[in-house]
C-alpha cells in the first residue's frame, strides 16, 4: 500500500519546516509561494525499529521501510469561503489518503498582521469550512447531472446510480450544517459507488498544532479546546509539535537528540508520532518479510486476512496462495533464527482467512 499525506494549512504556520522535518529535504521556506505555487514532493521511510531488529538477525541483502508520500501545500491568502483553494491545489488535496492541517500556535513577529492573531481554533475551522464549501459543490453538481442520468439507466448500472444519488442527498444537508462526511455513516458499497469524487472531508484529518517553545512541556492549555472541536467529528485527531525545537534537534547527532528530546519530554521524533497517529486514523497496520534476501515492511489495512496481505506484496500472491508460515517478529527474534522457530513449534501454517495482527512475520506458499 502506497501511502499518501498533504501537509496543508494558511500561510506561516511552518508546513515546509515541518515537511522537511519529515522527508529530509531542505525546501525553501522563506516565502509563500502563493495560490498556484508548485507543491514540494518527498517521501519518508516509515520508522520501525522491528524492522532494524529483524535485519540485525537475518543481515539481508536488502532492508526495505515501508514509505509515505508527503505532499507540502500552501493556500492562498484569503480566509474568504470558496476563494482559499485554487482547483490545481484541490486537485493536489484529494490525491491523499489523510490530510495533515498544520495550524500555528506560536508568535512570530515576522507573520503578517493581514493573517491576524494567533488563534488556531480559528484557522482549524477556517480549512475545514473551504474543505467542506469544496464538496459541496461537487455534491451539486454531481446531483443536476445524476438525475437526467437515471431517466434513462437500466439494469446494474440504475443500481448503482440510485445507491450514489442516495448518498449525495444525504451528504448535501450535511454539508450544509457544517458536518463532514467522515460523520455519515458510509457503507461498503456506498464507499465503492463515490471512491472517484475523493471528497475532502471524508478523508482522515489529523491537526499538527505548531507550538511555541514554551508551552512544548505543558501543551494541554493550548490543545485542550482543539481537541474538543475534533473530537465531535469522527477521524480527526490532535497532535503536538514544536517545528523551531524540531528543528535544532534534527542538526544534533542521533544520541545527543534523544537526550535533548527526554529531557523536554517528546518520546518520539516528529515524524514517529505522526505516522503512528496516521496510522492509526486510517486503521493500517504492519506486517514483515523476512529472509536473507530482504527484510521488509509492508502496510495493511486492520483486519486483512492472510490471503490479503499475501496480495501486498504481489498480486500473484493472494491469486496462488496456498498457506502462509507465520510467526510474532519478537519470537522469531528470540528464536534466533527462522530454522529454530521452526524446531520450537513456533512457526504456525495458517490459512486464507488468518486475520493478520500486527508484527506478524509471513512467508507466502502459493501455486499460479
């Protein structure tokens, strides 16, 4: 699974300093590139010391991350709903599987007084409102056209028509009130049906909440009333982040890091703590390959059976799959080797409907 998050928000709340965090890249983060400004791309190897664990005991020829596409978008000035987002940076939006809004909670004399104060409650609302005005128009839309359409559908392709334009007249009224869709109860066949749109709001949103070096050990005052407005809707979530800190700490050699990290209280790296809240908002989970050949990390969604997670690795796979040898990756480890886990009984056959859990390690036996 190929995963993808934008890092978005106003201007001046530290995106492209919090997306070089991430990917190691050194994009420029002097200016506001502005409404049509060209979107910063890079990719950032999933942390997972499971995998450096397995590698250090098989030693492969090859260690593979899993990985995250970030996408670094900047809006426009205007706050003004419907005029925030051009439509090549929309089109930018819903080519992700989860949005990341960065919202500044910091002062900075540097930061226009056209941007206003710092709020960030307020900045949060101010996105989700462009994000919701965004789909609504495409429900509008969809909706004129969809009705002439039926006039004429028969058979599967009426169906399927009708169970589309049953969702859009549920998800306009909601838009109307402010609701994202993520608060509709979606069915499988309904998600199926409007996969194509890539509505905004449907998609997880996790609010990077950009804070001042002196609230970082106590942030609860500054989070407290972002997490109440989050958690009235379904799939959003709040997290911390100090991008200035961050910053410094990146510069330091990896043992000196941790210790300055401990010492102010941050467990993890930015980029730990976001993948595992975006992990967690788009209900995935890992699962590993291992061998002298490659040892490697593949993204699942929660629940995958066996025969799913074989398809992960390749489509042959999950057509062929015959069983899979399955074992915990910290049992394999105090095994000491695939051969031992083997005598000890710990290598279990499990069939196509295996549910996978997370950390499982898996050799695939298939037949095509």
């Amino acid at each position: 699974m190929n995963l993808s998050s934008t890092i978005t928000g106003l201007p001046y709340v530290g995106k492209t300093t919090l997306f070089n965090l991430l990917t190691g890249a050194h994009a420029s983060t002097g200016a506001f590139a502005g409404a049509e400004g060209e979107t910063n791309i890079g990719v950032a190897k999933v942390p997972d010391e499971r995998v450096d664990k397995l590698s250090a005991l098989f030693k492969p020829k090859k260690t593979t991350f899993a990985e995250i596409t970030y996408r670094d978008l900047g809006l426009a000035k205007s706050a003004t709903p419907g005029e925030g987002i051009s439509p090549k940076k929309l089109g930018d939006l819903r080519n992700s599987d989860a949005l990341i809004h960065v919202v500044r909670a910091f002062s900075d004399p540097t930061v226009p007084h056209s941007l206003g104060s710092v709020d960030a409650l307020r900045d949060m609302a101010t996105l989700d409102l462009e994000l919701l005005f965004s789909d609504h128009a495409i429900v509008e839309k969809r909706l004129d056209s969809i009705e002439r359409e039926l006039r004429s559908a028969k058979g599967p392709d009426r169906e399927t028509k009708e169970r589309e334009l049953a969702f859009l007249q549920r998800a306009k009224p909601a838009l109307e009130n402010e609701t994202p869709l993520r608060d509709l109860d979606v069915d499988p066949e309904e998600q199926r049906v409007i996969r194509g749109f890539r509505f905004l709001t449907l998609m997880p949103q996790l609010v990077l909440v950009n804070m001042d070096e002196g609230d970082v050990a106590t942030p609860d005052a500054v989070l407290a009333p972002l997490r109440a407005a989050a958690t009235a809707h379904r799939g959003t979530a709040v997290i911390p982040v100090c991008a200035k800190i961050e910053s410094e700490i990146a510069e330091l050699p990896p043992d000196e890091a941790a210790a300055f990290r401990a010492e102010l209280g941050l467990a993890e790296a930015p980029l730990e703590r976001i993948v595992h809240a975006t992990y967690e908002l788009l209900g995935l989970t890992s699962f590993f390959t291992a061998g002298e050949d490659e040892v490697r990390a593949w993204t699942i969604v929660k629940g995958a059976n066996a025969q799913q997670a074989a398809g992960a690795i390749h489509s042959d796979l999950e057509r062929g799959f015959i069983r899979g040898e399955v074992i915990r990756w910290d049992e394999l480890l105090k095994a000491g080797s695939e051969a031992n886990a083997r005598k000890q009984g710990l290598l279990r056959t499990e069939g196509k409907t295996y549910p996978m859990a997370d950390g499982d390690v898996m050799n695939v036996l298939f037949n095509v």
